[in-house]
C-alpha cells in the first residue's frame, strides 16, 4: 500500500526507541498526575484507567522525535508531549460516551464510562484535558516561545476550530452522505489537528527557527491525515480482534469515511499520497528526523 | 440574616456597577468566542447559548473589583475575567447533563443538552472550557505573574482537586448522609475554588503585591463558601420562579447540602460567620475595595 515510503533503515531500532519514549513519558505523566488515591479517589482512578489503558504513545513519541530533530531534548519536551496525550485521552472519554460513539471497548478494555459510569467519565475527561494546560505551563519557555504561545498552541488545536470542531462536524455528518471536502474537514480537525500540534510543540521545545517549525506543520498534518484515512481503511478491512474496538463500526453508524465515499482503492492512493507528502515535508532536516521519518512510517503501515 | 456585614455606603451605585462590568465582560467574551455564524455553527451557537444565557456575571465583577483594590485596571483583568467565566459556564453544562444533576432548567431557560442535545452539550463544554486557556494566556503578564503563572492558577482551579473533585465528591455524596466537613469539601470545590480565583486574578492582573493576594485569596475563599451555604438555603426556602430553576431539587436528590446536615437556622449563622470573615479580609485594601465590598454584600443577602 505505501511503496512509495522511505523503507526505514536498518540502523534505526524503532520498537527500542517507542519502549524508550513510551517509559519516559509514562513516567512523567505518573509524577504529573495526583495519585490514584489522592482525593477523589474514584475521579483520580478514572484518570489514570484511561490514561494508562496501553495507548501506544504516538503522538508523545512525535513530539520527542520532533525536539530531537530540532537538536532539543526529550527532558524539554516532555511536559508537552504529556499534555498532548492528555488531551487526545480526554477527547477519546468523550468521544466513547453513549451520546457520541456509544463505544464499549478502547485498546480492548472497556471504556472510561463502562467502568465509572457517564458521570465520572465526563468529568475524567474535563479534568484531563485541564490538567494538560497546567502540563504545557510546567514546560520550559523561550523568548520565541513563551507560554503564552505555548498556551495558545495547545487551546487552538484542541478548540472549537480544531479538534471539538471535527468531532461535531462529525457527529453531523452521521446518517447522511458527505463530500470529499466535508471529509477533509472534519479529519483534519479530528486527528491532524492535535498531530501537527504535538510535533509543533517537540519543535518549540527545541527552540526551532520558524522554518522548521512549517516543515513540522507540513509534516503533522499530512501524517494525521494519512493516518485517519488508514484508520478508515482499517475499520472497512480489519476484525474486531485485530483492532482491539468494535470493527465496521464506521459503515453500521453510517460515519462518514474516506472508503465510504472514494471506496477502498481510491482511500489508498490517498493514503499514500499523503504519507509521500510528509515524507518529503521532513527534507530539510537532511539526516537529523530519522525518528520522524521511522514513526511516520511506523504509523503509516499498520495494516502490514 | 446578615446583620454583621457592612451596609453599602449610599454613594456606591452597585446596579451601575454590575451593570458597566457586565457590559465590558459581554463585548470582550463576544470578541474572544468565534462568531456564532462560525463553522461548526452548531457548536458555536451552543457555546455562545449558554455563555450569554443571561448570566449576572458575578465572577468576571469580582474579578474587576479584586483589580481595582489593586490599583489595576478593567483593561487588563479582563481576558482572565472573561476565562473565569468560561470555565463557570462549562460546569454548569456538564453539571446540569443527565449523567450528573439532570437540570431541564437554568436561569429561567432550558439548559444546553435539551436545546443541542446531550453530544452537543458535551463538546459545547469542552470547548469553552478549553477557549478560557486561550483567554487566559491572551492576557498582559508580569515578571511576578507571569503567563506559566496564571495558566497554572486557572488549571489547579478548575482542576481534579478543586472545582472537577468538588463535581465528583457532590455526585458521590448524593444520597447518603455526610459530615460537616465533608460538605465543606464539596463547597469549597464546587463554588469556592473559582470565585478565589477570580479575584486572585485580579489581582494578579494589577500585579499586587504578595499580602494583598493572601487578602484576596482569604476574601473569595469566605465569599464563595457563604455564597454556597446561601444556595443551598435559598434551595430550601424559595420557589422555582423566584430562583430560575427547579427549586427543592437538593432535597429532592438527597443533594449534600447545609440545612441537611445543620438545619436551617445553624445554616444561617454558618452563612453570617463567612460574610464577616469576608469582610474582615477586605481591611488591608482600607478604602480601595469598596467595590469588592459591596459586591460581596449584594452576593450575600440574595434571600432579601
């Protein structure tokens, strides 16, 4: 399906740098979330399920793959790495509750609301997504990049224009046919928005001149985008069991998805297309994304 | 009922007052929201729905007021006035959803969910909740206070251990009997912890000086939890046309609230003895807080 990607090379050791990154972040979201007995208890455990339910860490391993290819460092870059996936975590509650997704199953566990009830389950993910703004202020700022900035990074992507925004539009869209363009729109909010805003902050973290932070958007957004189509693709041609969630969700909700209205080959080509696009986003780093280059195709080719 | 607290000298004109903040908060928060036009239209509408359901924008007055005690202006307290007020507003949509207390009615009008539906509501939250980060770090900073501050005074606020763990320790309280100390809890979660941070960001915006935000944090402390412990009397005693909304729903819940654990009268002495530590916090400021002064007197005698 993705020929045209760059085959990783043999050098580099991606499932040793995602354990890696995926410890590092795991370990910093521990010491930056009230334990699990702090009071409330049931809200802190409701949290923690979530957030330690085996996400895979992608978009935290983006934004230290990023910094690094800006000559920053993960120690920097981890507090915006963390708040990244808290926010992705808290839109993943939210998105499971019976008045959006109804979904039973994440990462093959049962959802936040299965296990604490709506009530908590809202309420987890209100104070997930705040607690990622109190992470992105721990962060270190420069005079490029002040909080502010930061700040503003984060809420932009995770607000009504972006990441809120695809999840309406797609809530919208249920049950009735939608064009290429309504498609785009909505997935580019849903799942682009946050990916670009991960690899974004890694760069700000590095200090990066404005140049590499375009190629960095450049990058985010095709990936995101890329990765959504697969995602689409996957829910058309994969079990249950392979996704570890409810398969053919999609079709039996009616959502709108790319096989749905390109059909299958089409949504391929465009996967592809997009994943060349981010690709040759990354070539101004010359040799220093290696770990971008290794995650995008990691991310790219899941149904391998 | 609270014949300790200081009358209103004659020459303070507290309608004119609210009346003037309210209309700057109004224009600055239709500034700072996306036009309702904006897409999604939907969610924007709904956002701006509740936000300009006819709130008294007491928070965003105070806010205002703990400024000008400072020797600060509107001006600059406004983006945090108005981020105070978000994050109150997305708290009521959550908190009235079926899956917390299931309110058809707010101030007089159907609440989000029954106009845009449960989804809708939801995400209507999540949005304004997120927007009052983008508010708060549009504001001016200081060297003392500066942006990673104010960021980090918002999110503990409206955080797990305060206003969100006041939510979860209110639905888990909700019909069996509780201390004293554990509906204290719950009330300087749930209406406490933002109402002092409105006023420290006020403060802050004036870049007061250390004792006058220990004056102020004591201040809103007081005001908010006499302002509760008046909610749950005013609940009690008055109908739902004098409150907007249905009233004896406490009871009606087995809701934790003051007259179920004290009884009315103790309630009522409870309620003095906060109005006049209040007031007793205002004394450094001297003359410069009449406002806060009178506001919080207006706050505290809602039952004349």
């Amino acid at each position: 399906m993705l020929r045209n990607s760059a085959p990783p090379a043999p050098s580099f050791d991606l499932p040793a740098y995602l354990e890696r990154s995926a410890a590092a972040v795991n370990a910093a979201l521990d010491r930056y979330l009230p334990r699990a007995s702090a009071r409330p208890a049931t809200l802190h455990r409701a949290m923690r399920y979530s957030l330690f339910a085996g996400g895979k860490r992608l978009r935290p391993a983006l934004c230290l793959a990023a910094a690094e290819a800006c000559g920053g460092t993960w120690e920097a870059a981890l507090p915006l790495a963390c708040a990244v996936e808290c926010i992705h975590t808290y839109s993943l509650i939210h998105d499971d509750l019976p008045a959006m997704d109804n979904d039973d199953f994440r990462r093959g566990k049962p959802t936040n609301h299965k296990v604490f009830g709506e009530g908590i389950a809202i309420l987890a993910g209100d104070a997930l997504l705040t607690i990622a703004f109190e992470m992105a202020a721990r962060a270190r700022g420069w005079p490029r990049y002040p909080h502010q900035r930061l700040i503003l990074e984060l809420a932009e992507a995770a607000g009504s224009r972006q990441l809120v925004g695809g999840q309406v539009a797609d809530l919208e869209a249920e049950g009735r046919s939608v064009s290429l363009a309504e498609l785009r729109y909505i997935h580019e909010r849903k799942t682009s928005a946050l990916l670009r805003c991960a690899v974004r902050l890694g760069g700000m973290s590095a200090n990066c001149p404005p140049a590499q932070l375009e190629a960095l958007s450049q990058f985010g957004h095709a990936v995101g985008l890329a990765f959504q189509v697969i995602d689409d693709i996957l829910d058309v041609t994969q079990s249950s069991e392979q996704l570890g969630k409810t398969a053919g969700k999609d079709t039996a909700a009616r959502k709108a998805t790319y096989p749905a209205v390109l059909g299958l080959e089409a949504s391929r080509r465009a996967a592809a297309q997009l994943t060349r696009r981010a690709f040759a986003a990354l070539a101004p780093f010359r040799g220093r994304a290696r770990a971008l280059e290794v995650l995008a195709d990691h991310l790219l080719r899941r149904d391998r």
